[in-house]
C-alpha cells in the first residue's frame, strides 16, 4: 500500500518543496494504453483553447448568435454537473441519515464531484464569448440578481468551497497536519448541509436556465417542471456514476483498497441499485404526469416523438426495472449494466434539452465541430488524470494513517 501520505517534514527533516516535488513524479507503469490515448488528445486539446482564446469562440466551434450554447454547455457543464450529484446523495446518506455503511466510498465521491465541478466550471469559461466577465457576479459589479445565471454562479462557487472543505481532512492526512486534521474534520458536517442545501438548488437552477426558452426547445423536452426533473434525475445519475466508477475503481487501485471494503463493495453496490430505482421511478411517473398534461400525443408519431420513445423507454423504463430485478435478484452484473445505460441515458436527455431539441426546427442545425469533441474528451481526460493523481497518493481509497485513531 501506498503510505507516501504519512511522510511529514518534521520526521524526515523534508522541506516541504522536495516532499511535493517528490509527490508530483509519476508513480507506476507511464506507457499504459489510457496514457498513450489520452496524452496526445490533451495536448491537442490545449492547443485548441488557446486558439479559442487568441482568436475567439467562433474559430474552433460551430456556435453562431442564433445557438450561442452548444456541446460544451450542454454536456461539459449541464450533464457534468448531474454526474457529480453522487457527492451530495452521498453525504446526505452517511452524515445525515447516519448510513455508514457507505462511509467507504465518502471521499472518493465528494473527490470526484470536486473535481467534476473545477473543470465543468472550467468549460464553462470556455464557452462565454467575454470569460474576464465571469467575475462579475462574485466581486458585485453588474450583479444580475434576476438571472438564474446569478444563482447558478454563487452554487457553483459554494459548493466548490464546501466539496474542498468535505475533502480536506485527506489532504491534511497526506501532510501529517494532525491538527489541521482536527481543525478540518469538525468543519465536515456543516459543510456537508450547506454543500446538500446547495446542490439541491443548482441541480434544479441549471434546469431552471431553460424555463426563459420555452419558444425553443422542442415541446416534448419543455415543461414548466424542467428544473423538477433535473433535481430528480441528478440522484440516480450520480449514484449511477457512483457504481461505474466505483467499479473501475476497484479494478485499478485494487492494492490500495482494504480486504474489509473490498468484500463490502458488491453490498454498497446492492444497495445503491435500490436507491437508483426508486429515484427512477418517480422520475419516470412525473415525466408521464408532464406528457399526459401537455398533452403531446400527437407528437408521438413524429421523428422527435420517436427519439423522446426511445429515451423514456430505453434509457429510462428499461435500466428502471434492470435496476429493480437485480436488486431483488442480487445480480451486481446486471446492477452495473443497469448504471451503464442510466448514465447514457442522462446524457441523451441533458443533450436533446440543451442541444438536439433546442431550436430543432432551424433550416441549418447546429452540429459540434471535431475541435469542441477534442476540447470537451480534453477536459474529460485531465479530470481522470488528477483523480488518478490524488488516489495513488492521498488516503481516498486507502485506510487513513494510524495516528488518525490515535488517542489525543
């Protein structure tokens, strides 16, 4: 196991500059398949923002005045942030409802949902077509207290602080900061109410952006309970994201990860699944509570009517009730297949809401240029490789220092 972490300056007289430096060398095999896949479409990538920043916004995408928000909007940041709702789901369950049997997979989770929101806030100043403006709302000129833009802003900044604050005793942990350790730890439970207080507000805020565009989504994906929907499917999008990664997870850091959380991975899984249907289900009624009332029957038979079939059917009903057999049935198998097509699912519909349904019916439709998927798998791959980073070195997965349950 790695214990890197529990080097302090004071027991190997270390400045702390050459213990970082030593932190930051590559750790294992670096030709790895991932490595030599995702080296070059970084590289690239970064070489894509900053022709997107010397010669604007226009000269890699394909955005025009009449679709100022495309793929990195509509994936990078509205589906990013759904998947990073395991955080959130997660704390509430363990802190507040004193579920400790998911106390294992904590800090990978709030680990994860920081990370996903620093780089989708990240994308997110990509896409503004004047990004030196998007300190405005926080430093109180041209505050916009009116826009949904203006809470969105303040959540995101939040909960970043609250997600490092739930984080930090780790980081404290891989200094030897004992008593910043303590200091940080009693801040956990306030920062995790604050941080759940947040979510549940950006989570539906961000759905809330496209109440104002009613005109141009497509009357299938529109409904005046967008911002209802999309707090609802961020639970079972996040947790979904919770058993993919966590199943990976457990394949690659498998060293790091005790026999005792090894053994009670596929129980954590188990019971995630029933959350995930759960969750579903009541996202599936209310969607067909939305499409009874708007009455778009008619609707049904058209190309859009059979792709909205095909998302409420598919990727909702069907990993809905794969969720609900496994569960019954035990099938952790069958559970992650389950979590798969979830995941795609929320993908599809963050995207027919924010791109393929929205301005549907133009003459000449917007379609992502090759250079915003290379950014947007850019952003994706830097993420994985910092997560991969903090893992192999700070006690996420791993069982924190002895000194930790030493007595004071």
């Amino acid at each position: 196991m790695n214990n890197s972490y529990q080097i302090t300056t004071s027991q190997d007289g270390k400045s702390i500059w050459r213990f970082l430096v030593t932190e930051l060398k590559p750790k294992g095999k670096f030709l790895t398949p991932f490595n030599l896949i995702s080296i070059p479409i970084m590289i690239l990538g970064l070489g894509l923002i900053v022709i997107r920043f010397w010669k604007g916004i226009g000269s890699i995408t394909n955005l025009t005045q009449e679709i100022p928000w495309g793929l990195w909007i509509g994936f990078d940041v509205v589906t990013g942030v759904a998947f990073a709702g395991g955080a959130y789901v997660l704390t509430f369950m363990v802190y507040i409802l004193n579920m400790r049997k998911y106390h294992s997979i904590v800090r990978v989770t709030v680990l994860n949902g920081f990370l996903a929101y620093v780089f989708y806030a990240g994308a997110l100043l990509l896409d503004l077509g004047r990004p030196w403006h998007v300190i405005n709302p926080i430093i109180g000129y041209g505050f916009g207290t009116s826009s949904v833009l203006f809470l969105v802003a303040w959540h995101f900044l939040l909960y970043m602080i609250a997600e490092l604050i739930e984080f930090s005793p780790a980081i404290a942990e891989w200094l030897g900061a004992r008593k910043a350790r303590k200091i940080l730890s009693g801040m956990t439970i306030a920062a995790v109410i604050f941080g759940i207080t947040l979510s549940t507000l950006h989570q539906s805020g961000l759905g809330a952006l496209y109440l104002m565009a009613k005109d141009k989504i497509h009357p299938l994906w529109y409904s005046e309970f967008i911002p209802i929907m999309f707090f609802v499917s961020s639970i079972f999008a996040g947790l979904s994201m919770v058993i993919f990664e966590g199943s990976i997870s457990h394949k690659v850091f498998f060293k790091q990860i005790s026999e005792k959380n090894h053994k009670a991975q596929n129980g954590i899984i188990h019971g995630l699944s029933k959350i995930c249907a759960g969750a579903m289900f009541a996202y599936f009624f209310l969607q067909l509570l939305v499409f009874i009332h708007g009455q778009h029957w008619n609707l049904l038979g058209t190309p859009m009517g059979l792709w909205y079939l095909l998302e409420m059917l598919g990727f909702v009903l069907l990993p809905m009730i794969l969720y609900f057999v496994s569960y019954r049935t035990n099938n952790i198998t069958m559970i992650k297949v389950a979590a798969v097509i979830t995941m795609l699912g929320v993908i599809l519909n963050r995207l027919n809401v924010t791109v393929i349904g929205f301005r549907w019916d133009m003459a000449v439709r917007y379609v992502p240029s090759w250079m915003e998927l290379v950014v947007t798998m850019a952003v994706i791959f830097t993420e994985i490789w910092i997560f991969r980073w903090v893992i192999n070195r700070m006690p996420v997965l791993s069982d924190p220092p002895a000194w930790v349950n030493e007595p004071e």
